[in-house]
C-alpha cells in the first residue's frame, strides 16, 4: 500500500462510523415517531443517502428495529475494542450496568430465532413455541434475553442460566422489576448459576441457545454432551456463532470479535464430534449472527430426524 494511501483510507473508515452513527439517530427517530431538528435530520438523511442509497426506503417496524440493533450492537463492539484494547477486561464483568449493556444488546437473538422458526418450516423448531415448552438461555448474563424471550413467546418457561454471582443478582432483579410491570411472566422466567459444563439436567429443555462466541472451547467441548442429555427427544439446540461479515473483510472481523468475546472458534469441529445430536444446519440468524442448529431426535424416528 502507497505510503500516503494509509491515511486517506483510515479517514474513510472513520467517515464510515460516522455514517453508522447517522444510521442509528434515524432509525431511532423513526422508532420514537419523533421529528427532530429539521436541518440536522435532512443532513443526516442526505448522508444516508450517500453511504447506502436505499435504505431510508425502509419503513417498516421490523425493519426498522433490525437496523437500530445492528448499528447499536457494532458501534457497542468498536467502543469496547478501544476501551480494553489489551482483551484482559472482556472477561471480568464485575460491573453491573456493563452486564445489562450487554443484555440490551442481545435481546434481538430470541426475535432472530422467531423469525427463523417462522421462514424455515422444520417442525421441531417451530413446534416448540406452539406448546407448553421449556427454554434454556446459557451465559444470559443480567437474564434480559430470557425475560425478551418469555415475553415473545407467552406458552414458554425460560431459565437464564450463568456461572457469574453478579449477573445473576442482577438477572433476578431485573426478573423481579419486569414481573411487577408484566404479571403474565410471573413464574416463568428464573434464574441460575451454573456451569453450563456440569450440568446434570436430564431431558428437561425443549430448546436451548448456546453462544459459542462467548464462551471458551473447553466449556463448549464440556456444555455439548451436558446439553445433549438436558434436551427432551426432539429438542432443539442452537449454537450462535459471528458469521462472516460481508467483504473480503468479513472473516477477520468475526474473529476478533469472538476472541474478544473469549469465544471458540472451533466450534464447528466439537459440533461434528458431538453424536448424541444431529447436525441439521448452519443458518443466518440476523445480520453477523450465524447458528449451528443442532437436533436431539426422537429414540424411535432417528433416521427421519431430517425431514
């Protein structure tokens, strides 16, 4: 590279967190219903506009919700990327609101899992939020991702599950604060601290979320046989992963992101080792996130667990 194309390109990119940022204070006035100031929201728009000409043209709920947590979760990661930029902080989440930043930032994974369940018609995916079922969330942090789920999906019990003493302080804080505000979810959402790889629990989920990209490989190595035996027959495990982002770019993003996350990026090669479940399908769930659907099938139907 030209020694005085270094420059130019970093200033491109810094241009380019702008326009994210852009992106974000759109879409949230677009959420809100709110107007702003006329003059700054047109220069906004007209910056849009350059960067991604299409995209104002989206002007439905879904859509709308979908962009803000994109823009909110990668602006998320490139402040924390400055803020520890040695990774010795990524692990010790001693602090509590930086536990519930990271909830918010998850509670789209239970919408990308309705709307995979609703485009892909495989039957035990989907039946599992027609039915009386039971939802496993490991490494749920402060539990607003079990607490986005029960809300979502009303027939279902959700456990949020993690090793940290103060996120599940948190998480039952936080359980006990939205129950008061919503009876319904009264008794169906808990929380416990565990080791996902000393489980004991036998035939007791119907679907578990498991976040590869947040936990080492020896937990993952140790967490898929426990899961393998804690899903009823037909049960459902689902293991997120960084999908590559788009551009030449993509794969290196989606591992720094996953090292600093204290992931696995192995993850794939302990699913193929793994027996006691079937590997259905990698799928995109939103955006960068990507899932391992993983399938315990029903003792006497093992050879149509794929259909």
């Amino acid at each position: 590279m030209p020694r005085q194309a270094l420059p130019r390109k970093v200033l491109e990119l810094a241009g380019h967190t702008i326009a994210m940022g852009a992106i974000g204070a759109e879409f949230q006035l677009r959420a809100s219903g709110t107007n702003g100031d006329p003059n700054f929201r047109t220069a906004v728009q007209n910056l849009i506009r350059h960067v991604v000409p299409d995209l104002l043209d989206r002007r439905e709920d879904d859509d709308i919700s979908r962009i803000l947590r994109l823009v909110t979760y990668s602006l998320y990661q490139a402040r924390a990327l400055l803020e520890a930029p040695d990774n010795r902080a990524a692990a010790a989440y001693s602090d509590l609101d930086l536990l519930d930043q990271i909830g918010e930032a998850s509670r789209f994974v239970p919408h990308a899992i309705n709307l995979l369940s609703e485009n892909w018609n495989w039957r035990p995916l989907r039946s599992v939020f027609q039915r009386n079922s039971e939802i496993l969330f490991v490494g749920a942090g402060t539990g607003l991702i079990a607490i986005e789920a029960a809300t979502l999906w009303p027939k279902t019990r959700v456990v949020s599950l993690d090793m940290n003493a103060n996120a599940i302080e948190r998480a039952e804080q936080n359980i006990a604060r939205k129950v008061l505000a919503d009876s319904r979810l009264a008794g169906r959402v808990t929380a416990r601290r565990a080791k996902v790889e000393e489980m004991n629990d036998k035939d007791q989920f119907d679907l578990v979320w498991l976040p590869s990209m947040f936990l080492p490989c020896d937990v993952c190595e140790g967490a898929l046989s426990r899961l393998a035996h804690a899903l009823k027959s037909d049960g459902v495990l689902l293991i997120g992963m960084f999908g590559p982002f788009p551009g030449r770019h993509g794969r290196a993003i989606a591992d720094v992101l996953t090292l600093r996350g204290k992931g696995c990026r192995q993850i794939m090669r302990l699913v193929t080792e793994q027996k006691a479940l079937n590997n259905i399908k990698t799928v995109e769930l939103e955006a960068i996130l990507h899932a391992a659907v993983l399938h315990k099938p029903i003792a006497s139907s093992v050879g149509s667990a794929r259909k």
